[in-house]
C-alpha cells in the first residue's frame, strides 16, 4: 500500500475518534432543554438565583442548583422584566462558533502534517533509491558496451586499458604498491564518444557501472545535491569494484566564487565539497573509479583536477580520416550499403565529423534511400546527407530572379576559378547555385588530407578564393552585392588570426594579441589590452592583408574573364557541378585555348576591365 494512502487512513480514523469524543463530551457537559413556556412557568413561581445569555438562549439556575436552558424570543424584553425581580444577570459569548472553527482548523492542520509527513516519507525513500535505480549490472539484462563498439579514438583506448586492467585485476597492482587512479576526467568537443566510452570502459570490465549527469545533483532543496554524493558512494562501496560515471560534470563542479553567494551557488558548492571529500575518503581496497565527463574542462574548479582525485586527464578529439572511415564502418554495418561504396571517400568529404555527427551521417543517408524506394545507401544519398546536415534542405520553393540567379553564378564561378588557379588550395569538390538552409550557392573543397597545420600561403590562398566571389561581381556587373557578406566574415576572421594569433605578419611579429577563452566549445576569440596605437597598427595590418588578397582575385578573374563568363553560363543552366564535371569543364577550355593560340576571345572593349587589359588576342608566350 503506497505511504500516502496508508497515512490518509490513519488521519481518517483518528479524525473518526475526535468526533465521536467531542460528541460524547458534549453531550455530558449540556444542560437539560425545556420550553419557553415552561421558563415562564418557573419564573414566575420558583426562586430563580441567575439567567445566564448566551446568544438567543438562556441557562437559568435555581436557588437549589437545578439547571436548564431555552431559547428567548425576546431578550431585551426579558432582561427590563428581569431586574424588576432582582435576579441576577450574566452574559456570555456564544462559544460554539469559535469551537466549530478551532476543529476546522485542527482537522486541517492534521492533514497538512499528514501530507507533509507522507511526502517527506517519499522524498526520503526516493533518495534512497537515487543510486539504484542509476546502477547497470553486467547480468545480460541491460545494454551493455565494450572497446569493440568505441572506433575512430584508439589512443583514448590505449589510456584507459590500464584502468580496465586494473579493475579486472587489482591484485597485480596492489602487490608492487601501484595505486589506481581514483578518477578519469573525460574531456572532449559534444559527440567525440565519451560517455560511450565510459560505459564500454565498465562493460569490458564486467563491473556494476552507476551513470549519473551533473544535473541530477542540483536541486531546489539545499542539501540534497550532497546528501545524494553522500548516499551514491555509500551504496557504491557495496558493489565495489564498481565505476561511477558523471556526465557533464561541469553542471556541479564549476569554479566556486570567493565572498557571499546566491542560493543556487551556495548548493553547488555543498555537491562539490560532498564529492570532493567522498573521494578522498577512498581506500586502496574499495576499488572505485571515478568518470567525469565534460567539454568545459576550463570552468572546473582546481580542486576537483588536482591529482588524488581525478588523476588522468584523457583529451578525447575529432577523429582523423582513418578513425572516421573506422567509425563510417560501425555504424554503415547496421543499414544496407552497396557494394561499390567507398567509406574511404565518405570519411574524406566530412572532415571535422564527430562520431555522433558520423552516426547521423549514416542515418540520413539510409533515411533519404528509403525515400527514394532504393534497396541499398549509395555515394550520392552520403552527398545529399553530407549537404543537408551542413547547409540544410534544399530550399525549391524559393523564387530567385534571373538577375540575380546570375549575379550568384558569377559568384560561384568566381570562387571555383581561383581555387583552381591558385597551387596553395584544395580541390574542388563541388559548384551548385541551389539555395539550402540560409545560404544561396556554394563552392565546396575538400582537403586530399586532413591537415594539422597551415601555412602562410595556403591562408592567403583561402582569403583570395573567399573574396573571388566578390571580385567576380565587381567585374561583370560592376556593382557589389549582400552575396559576400559571409566570404567577408571568414576572410575578416582568418587575417585576424593570421596577424594576431599566429604571428604571421613581419611587422607586427610573433607576438600573440588575441586569445581564445570558450575551451572545446569554440566561439570567438577576444583581443588583450594593449594601447590604442598597436590597435590601430594592427587593423591596418588586417585591412593590407584584406586589401592584397582581394586585388589578387581581381586581376586572376580579369585575365580569365572569358572562362568565368562559360562557367557561370553553364551553371545557370545545369546549377550543380560536381568535381569531374568541373575538371572537364577547365581541361576543355584550356585547350581551346592553346589550340586557337590566344590567351583570351574577348574584346578589349566590350571587357569590363578595359581600362586595364593588355591581352586582348595576344599570343601566348
């Protein structure tokens, strides 16, 4: 029977009992009733010492003791006849309303203790339950996870075999005096596998493995949040060996603030000191581990990374090219692939993926299959996957003026042509006019690698083809347009990190003036103090570096306004072309070219840099 049930019947039975004596007490201590006329009669012939009012009633007492009570129809009448005869007369309050209303609120006063009592019951049965019910047995009755199922991090794995090892083993360890570590930090971008690695880390060591989230430690009740770390490592060291996992440990285990502090501050740094002694409350014979898992590694307090607490601090990235075709592998094993379909390629055309990012990769590209009534997942539904997860649905219903459907394949074509003209760039991958998400058109590249560093020319390369799009517009419309805000954003923020960040300026040096403060999260970077002179020095630093780049797209496109004008004409037509399409599109237009022995087939006047052409139907050298 549940708590509050059973305590609603015991309230009701003792209310039965309270009624039942009130009624009994009331019925010795009233007095006996009679009539009115009956009251007259005794008035008018017996000795009456006092009449009593009470309300519109009377108690009236005989000389010889004897008491009764009526109702009067008239009191004032009754009192003037009253003092005539010298009796004496007393008046009291009506006490029966007061009385109805003190066992109202006694009765409401029961029950509220009554529910206060049965949730408190609840509440304290709950928390004892907090940690079981987050337990997971190696019994075969819940999902479990090993390193199997954990791909594209290996040496994440290779760090925390030792801890698998030693959960296996204690023995081993113990008898040369090593001690274990007490707790693993996790720390990594969302989706790169650490929760997952957690539980494959308790599953490879067939040990009870309790998942909590820093969330279930903050609650609106001060003390509970470390009544519950109290109670988690009580019930922990039952099950030992055992691993506790906390997920986003940050939720709980911030930098606490110096002086006075709110409520909801002053609770989490109740957890937190509850956490922090329960750990280093461990001995070498509880065989306990501590996970924590976190992407705002730099907002936790220091004496929660100290060593003796949580001693390895294992970094979890995205993966590289080789972990994402491994990841590609686990998760395209559980849908139909075709049988030509190269992972390797996929893997190459998403770099920066997570393995969460990957997961549902392979699911859209399955869920778009399906729609098209197709038995297995090709390359082209990863394409449009690919697509939709960075750009968004393809918007069809858009209305885009010819005008403007050619201003932005000018655009496009303008940013494709540096690209490939330039040595210091990456392929291009794919051209399309199609408008996703809030983007227009895109020109797509994919690195033949995945890169670790960048060098002075491949950035520069970078800002040029992101302001070709610019320099395009400018040459054949003479006008500029809203199109290259975006290009601007990135071009603006890769030449602040190329003088600020990465010293790549000769005047300015290798000095670093800006730095990054948001951990795995990204966001932007902010500049240090300095004076307003070096500020100044270095925005026009930035605004050269801008300055150069763009006029190097200008005069690529001037000299080849000719294949600027085919490719836009084709895009227009056909609006997407992939990289084969755009490899023919160049070797075909180059050898027309050098066939006909001209560098250009525009005239002089009708081009839109005639000011400045020097090559109208000149020979190639």
């Amino acid at each position: 029977m549940p708590i509050l049930v059973r305590n609603l019947i015991i309230f009701l039975f003792f209310t039965v009992l309270l009624i039942l004596g009130y009624g009994i007490w009331n019925i010795e201590h009233r007095f006996r009733s009679v009539t009115y006329s009956e009251f007259r009669y005794c008035l008018a012939n017996h000795d009456l010492a006092t009449i009593t009012f009470i309300g519109n009633k009377v108690v009236a007492q005989h000389t010889d003791g004897d008491s009764y009570e009526t109702t009067v129809p008239n009191a004032e009448k009754l009192i003037s006849e009253l003092q005539k005869k010298d009796i004496q007369i007393i008046f009291k309050k009506d006490r029966s309303e007061q009385i109805f209303h003190g066992t109202v609120l006694l009765y409401i006063i029961m029950l509220a203790l009554t529910v206060i009592i049965s949730l408190s019951k609840k509440k304290k049965e709950a928390e004892s339950k907090f940690a079981s019910d987050k337990l997971i047995l190696p019994d075969g009755k819940h999902k479990t996870f090993t390193f199997d199922d954990v791909a594209g991090i290996p040496e994440a794995l290779e760090e925390l075999q030792e801890i698998v090892n030693f959960l296996r083993n204690p023995d081993q360890y113990s008898q040369i005096g090593a001690v274990s570590p007490k707790g693993v930090l996790l720390q990594g971008s969302p989706g790169t596998g650490k929760t997952l690695l957690a539980r494959a880390i308790a599953g490879e060591a067939k040990v009870p493995f309790y998942h909590f989230s820093g969330s279930d430690f903050v609650e609106m009740f001060v003390g509970v949040g470390a009544s519950r770390v109290r109670d988690i490592f009580k019930e922990a060291k039952t099950k030992a060996p055992c691993i506790i996992f906390i997920d986003e440990i940050d939720a709980v285990g911030g930098k606490r603030a110096g002086g006075a502090t709110a409520s909801g501050q002053d609770e989490r740094s109740q957890t937190l000191n509850a956490l922090l002694v329960e750990m280093d409350g461990f001995t070498t014979s509880d065989t306990i581990i501590v996970i924590a898992a976190t992407n705002r590694p730099d907002i936790l307090d220091p004496a929660l990374r100290r060593p003796g607490r949580f001693d390895r601090q294992v970094t979890i990235l995205p993966p590289d090219i080789k972990g994402r075709k491994t990841i590609l592998e686990v998760h395209g094993a559980k849908v139909a692939l075709a049988s030509d379909l190269d992972l390797s390629k996929i893997a190459l055309m998403v770099p920066g993926f997570t393995g969460a990012e990957l997961a549902n990769l392979v699911n859209e590209a399955a869920l778009m299959a399906a729609r098209d009534s197709k038995n297995v997942v090709d390359y082209i539904d990863f394409e449009h996957a690919r697509d939709r997860i960075l750009m968004g649905v393809e918007r069809k219903g858009m209305i885009i003026s010819e005008e403007d459907r050619k201003v932005l394949a000018y655009h496009e074509a303008g940013h494709a042509i540096i690209a490939k003209l330039l040595p210091n760039s990456d392929p291009i991958h794919k051209i399309t006019i199609i408008p996703r998400g809030r983007a227009l058109g895109q020109t797509q590249q994919l690195s033949v690698s995945d890169r670790t560093s960048y060098s002075f020319e491949y950035l520069k390369s970078r800002i040029t083809i992101l302001m070709g799009g610019r320099a395009a517009e400018e040459i054949a419309f003479q006008q500029r347009t809203t199109g290259a805000q975006g290009d601007i954003v990135q071009a603006t923020e890769l030449a602040t990190n190329m003088i600020c960040k990465w010293g790549m300026s000769e005047t300015v040096g290798p000095q670093a003036m800006v730095v990054d403060d948001a951990g795995f999260l990204g966001g932007t970077s902010r500049r240090m103090e300095m004076s307003d002179k070096t500020s100044e020095f270095i925005d026009e630093e930035i605004r050269n570096l801008l300055k150069t780049c763009n006029k190097d797209a200008v005069v690529i496109l001037k000299e080849k306004y000719y294949l600027l004008k085919q490719l836009a004409a084709i895009l227009l037509e056909v609006e997407t072309l992939d990289e084969e399409d755009f490899e023919i599109i160049m070797s075909c237009h180059f050898t027309e070219k050098i066939q006909a022995g001209i560098e250009e087939t525009h005239q002089c006047e009708t081009c839109p840099a005639a000011d400045s052409c020097t090559h109208s139907k000149r020979k190639l050298e």
